[in-house]
C-alpha cells in the first residue's frame, strides 16, 4: 500500500517534485556533488540532495492527502508560492551580497535600523539584480503553469513512445525509494548535528559547518535555532559575570575620581582614520590627545570580526580569541574594572 502511494506521487506529482526540488536548490547539491573528495563529502552531499527530495516528496504527500479537490490546489499553490519566494529571496542575496541563508541573516537584520532598512530598499530594490530576480520568479512560475497544465497528456505520450515501461519503472520506483529511506535516516542526523554544534561548541570559530544540510527549510531552521544557542551562552555569560561582582565587589570610596570611558567606532575602521597613517585630517582630536600623551593606540590588536554583535562580545571580554577561549566562558572587563 505505502509502495503504491509512493509510485503514485512520483507519477502523478512529477512537475511539483522536479520544480519544488529545483526551488529548494538542488543544482548547487547537484555541483557540491561533482566536486566531492572522500567519503565524508560524499555522504554529506548526497544527504543534501536527498534532504530536498524527502522535503519535496512529503510537500506531495501532504497536499496529496487532502480530500477536497479545490482545497488541495489550494494548498499545493501555496507550496508552489512558498518555493518561488525563498529561491527569489536566495536568488538575490547571493548574486547581490554572497549571501545564503545563515545566523548571519538573522544577525544582520538585528543590526539594521529602520534607517538602514529605508536605504537598503531605495538603493537595492530597483537595482539591476532586483529585476534579474523578478526575471527569474516569471520564468519559473510560467514553466511550473506549462508544464502542471500539459503534464497529464505529456505522460500519456510517454506511455505511447516506450509502451510498456513496466520494469524502467519499477527500477526507477525502486532508486527513488531507496534514497527516500536514506534521507530519511540522513536527516534526523543532520538536525542531531545542528544541535550539537550550536549547544556543544565553545565559540563560532569551532563550528563546523559541512554537516550543515544546505536547503533554505534547514537553513532557517539552523539560523533560528542559533538565536536560541546565543541566547544561553549570553544567559551562561550574565551568571559569571554576576559571580565575578559578587567576589570582588566594589571597595573605592564614592569619591573616586577616577573614570573611564568606552568609546565604540561602530561600522569603522582603522584605514581611515588619520590615527593609523590616513592622509587626511579624519580624527584631529584623537591626534591631538595621542599628542599630548593621553591617548594610547594600539598598533597590533585586530578584531575577531567585521560583525559587531560578535566583534563587541569578545571586545568586552577577557577570553583570549588567539587560544579559541568562548566569549561567554570569561567576564567582561567593565565587571573586572568596577
């Protein structure tokens, strides 16, 4: 019975598997593939591939068993809809920016200010990779029409062409089947992995990422589930540092003159400041106080990243980045200094 409703899916559903599996981005599994060297990148690969194809099978499946006829179109254009707007959201990030779906996403629309979103669309949303993206989602919506709208007459030609095609199926049948079995036992392993990596993993630099399945729904998945991850290791990191006040509380009178101040360069860098060799005149208070020796400049210190979030947690604090000492394992330096 289940044999019989596998067939019947990849039979009666071959548009929407072929396109859904298109969308979800199987030619770059495909090309991971061919560049594979070793057995590890090969069983990785091939997971991805079969991840897409388990995505797009049970896509089928689901809409497949509902009953209302008019409901179930409804819900298979949702799918359809669903599939055209992450490959055009993909589609665009990664011929614009490089970028495909990761923690990073999610880091950087955390950063971005209203402001910052206003600029990105004015600048970006009638740019030339816009329309190429636009391009792109008609060409794919017209083939998916064509081809759901001409699908039954094309398979009773095929039918008529090979004739009885009984055993080709029944191999095809069998092929698919067996790499539905390996997804399936692919894929709880790979979201295993996911979990082991974010929870387990001292800091991002130890991360290893191959094990990470490469389609949009697990990259979401990965990325959303990373926010939780930071948000423990910001709740680890709050607990020491509340240790470390406790310990060693403060013990200078109030009147203390002493103070210090943290000025952060957001979204800057070295390059173009007259501090570090810039010809022009770009911090000429900064010079005057290096000047007249009370201000200190670093010659030899770079940042672990040209990401704030994550360049200003390990900024603050005493881990030593050199030796891949976790951010959240140490107290920050305004705790130590209070």
């Amino acid at each position: 019975m289940y044999i019989r409703k596998f067939h019947s899916i990849l039979l009666n559903e071959t548009p929407f598997l072929f396109f859904f599996m298109l969308l979800m981005g199987l030619p770059q599994a495909i090309k991971n593939l061919t560049a594979v060297s070793g057995f590890y990148s090969l069983i990785t690969s091939l997971g991805n591939i079969g991840i897409i194809f388990l995505y797009a099978y049970l896509c089928a499946l689901l809409y497949s068993a509902i009953k209302p006829h008019k409901l179930r179109s409804i819900c298979k254009t949702a799918m359809y809809v669903l599939a055209v707007v992450i490959n055009g959201i993909c589609f665009y990030a990664l011929t614009d920016f490089k970028l495909t779906i990761s923690p990073t996403w999610f880091l950087l629309l955390s950063e971005t200010t209203p402001n910052e979103s206003s600029e990105f669309v004015g600048q970006y949303f009638f740019s030339s990779t816009m329309l190429k993206t636009i391009t792109n989602v008609i060409i794919y919506t017209c083939c998916i029409i064509l081809l759901e709208k001409k699908w039954s007459s094309i398979k009773e030609g095929i039918k008529k062409f090979f004739g009885n095609i009984q055993k080709v199926r029944t191999v095809f049948v069998s092929i698919a089947l067996t790499f539905a079995v390996f997804s399936s036992l692919y894929l709880p392993f790979a979201y295993i992995r996911i979990h082991q990596i974010l929870y387990s993993v001292s800091d991002e630099g130890q991360q290893d990422l191959n094990w990470i399945p490469q389609d949009p729904f697990s990259s979401i998945y990965f990325s959303i589930t990373s926010l939780d991850a930071m948000g423990k290791k910001t709740e680890e990191n709050i607990k020491i540092n509340q240790q470390v006040y406790s310990i060693n509380k403060p013990s200078c009178a109030l009147s203390d003159s002493l103070n210090i101040v943290v000025i952060v360069g957001e979204s800057y860098i070295k390059y173009h400041s007259q501090l570090y060799g810039y010809p022009l005149a770009t911090t000429p208070l900064l010079c005057e106080e290096r000047d007249s020796g009370r201000l200190f400049v670093f010659n030899d210190v770079i940042s672990t990243s040209n990401r704030t979030s994550i360049a200003m947690r390990n900024i603050l604090s005493c881990n030593n980045s050199c030796s891949n000492e976790a951010w959240y394992h140490h107290p920050n330096f305004l705790t130590i200094f209070k």
